[in-house]
C-alpha cells in the first residue's frame, strides 16, 4: 500500500485520478460553455480548461484556489494578499495562516462561500461536478485549469496573469520558467538518454504514462520514459512489466512504497513532493529530475 505522511503525495494521487476520470473529455478553449458574467463587461477574459470563457469586471481581489500549484503560482505573481482561503493540501508557508476549504475535490462548500471570493480557481473534469455547479448558482466566477502537461503551466499562468490584470508579471514568470528549462536541456545535451521510470508506490504500482507533466519532465531531462505505455496518463502497472523492462534509474515519489524486487539492480531516486506540481516550480523540477537521471549531487 502506499505510505503517504506527505501531504503533496496524497494530493499526486487525487490529481490522477481525476485526470484518469477527465481524460478524453477536455474540450478545447473557445467553447460555447457558458460565461461567468458578460464578456462584453469585461476585458478580463479567458478562455478555460473547459472551454468555458471567465470574465471579470473588475481583477480578482479576493481568490480561493483549489489546486496547490496554481496557489503557488498566485503567490509567484506577488499576488499572495489576494488569496483569502486555501485547501488542506496547500502547505506553502505563505499560506498556512489562511483559512481552509477542506479538499481540492469536494470542498466545504459553505465554508468557500463564506470566504466572499470574486474568483474560485478549480481543477477541470468530471471528478467534481458539485462544486461549479454550486458555484454557478452562488454567482460566483470560477477558472477550470488543467495542468496535465508543461505547457499547461505557462498557459494557466497567462490565464491567471489575466484576471489578476498582472499581465506583466504573468509574463516575467513565464520568461524566467522558459529560460530555466532551457538552461536543463542545453545541460543534457549530448547525453545518453536514460532508461527512467516514475513510480507513485502501490501494488501494483502506479507510473506516468505518456503525456504526462511528469513524462515530459523525464523527456526534457534527458531520460526515456521506459513505462511511458502505461495505456493511460496516470495508472497501474504490473510488476512484471517493471521487473522485465530496461530500466536504468526508479524515480520514487515522496512517501511512496514499493516492492523492493522491483528496486533491485536500478538506481533509485527519491524525489521531494514539490517535483510533482506542474506551477512555478516548474524549472527547479526539471532540474531535480535532470540531476537525478544523470547522477548529479547538487549540495
């Protein structure tokens, strides 16, 4: 079974199965999914995850986000006194002090509500319907994201940027992530691809199939995703399959267990929960990974 004192590792899990639940279903943006209030009131506008166009009338002041990495990301903008409520796996210090909704999926609804957001910032699909229904009827103007890949991390941070009217900002992130991920791949270059597998504990384990945020951060890093044909973004793999594939180095999620058989004769890497949210940490990540397949000892 999975052993999870992280809190990031428990909220890895949740993110997977929604995206296992969601998948297939995203709709593209410009949809004709309804408005949060008339585009023609506002220049702050979006294009969602679910194809849904939010507008503001004015920039968000008071937002509640339900998904960390974008908490994160609201922070990196310098826009954390705008967040007036988190959830129980948000555990950034800077927001530790605020008042919590419960989980990202099925929150406390009356406490959201409670918090008098202008924004509600939620995960995309079908895992939790409840929750933009309620905030429909609420009045209440919500952003369904979806980070399932890196470039889903410079998308919702524009999106973001946008209705904060943080639009310089927004970009000034985005220019440093792209810069930092840059700077990986000119360190891999040249290389020899690794044979890697991320696996999340289990039994069976679960991995990252192809697509992923995590298998393109393997990509990017230089290594192969060798259990990249999972048949699903996120899901369980036999262990037969991982004992016979090549594989060179096991990425271990934080707090993950796994049978150790699978583990014999590979290098295992444990890496720190904060490698799984696709949000601003996106180039340390990519960094950690790169050093982790390559047998970098960073001090």
């Amino acid at each position: 079974m999975i052993r999870r004192p992280a809190v990031s590792a428990r909220w890895v899990a949740l993110m997977a199965l929604a995206l296992v639940a969601a998948c297939g279903e995203r709709p593209q943006p410009g949809g004709d999914g309804p408005p949060s209030t008339s585009a023609a009131e506002s220049t702050l506008q979006v294009a969602d995850a679910e194809g849904r166009t939010v507008a503001l009338p004015a920039p968000a002041r008071r937002v509640v986000s339900l998904v960390p990495s974008i908490t994160s990301t609201v922070v990196a903008l310098g826009a954390g006194d705008r967040l007036v409520g988190r959830t129980d796996f948000d555990t950034e210090a800077a927001v530790l002090e605020l008042p919590t909704v419960g989980g990202g999926l099925g929150p406390d609804l009356e406490s959201l509500a409670a918090l008098d957001p202008d924004l509600v910032i939620r995960f995309a699909g079908e895992s939790d319907r409840a929750t933009p229904d309620r905030l429909d009827d609420l009045g209440i103007p919500h952003l369904a994201v979806r980070p399932d890949r890196v470039a889903d991390v410079f998308t919702i941070v524009e999106w973001v940027g946008r209705l904060l009217a943080l639009d310089d900002e927004a970009a000034e992130l985005n220019a440093r992530l792209q810069g930092e991920l840059d700077a990986v791949r000119a360190e891999v270059s040249g290389r020899a691809p690794v044979q890697a597998a991320w696996l999340m504990g289990g039994s069976p384990p679960w991995t990252a199939g192809e697509g992923t945020y995590i298998d393109e951060l393997i990509t990017l890093a230089g290594g192969v995703n060798a259990l990249g044909d999972v048949g699903a973004l996120y899901g369980a793999v036999s262990p037969e399959v991982v004992a016979t594939r090549e594989i060179e180095v096991v990425l271990l999620s934080e707090g993950a267990e796994v049978d150790a058989r699978l583990l014999e004769g590979r290098r295992v890497v444990r890496l720190p929960s904060s490698v799984q949210q696709p949000g601003p940490g996106l180039g340390d990540a990519a960094r950690a990974v790169a050093d982790a397949l390559h047998g970098v000892d960073r001090p």
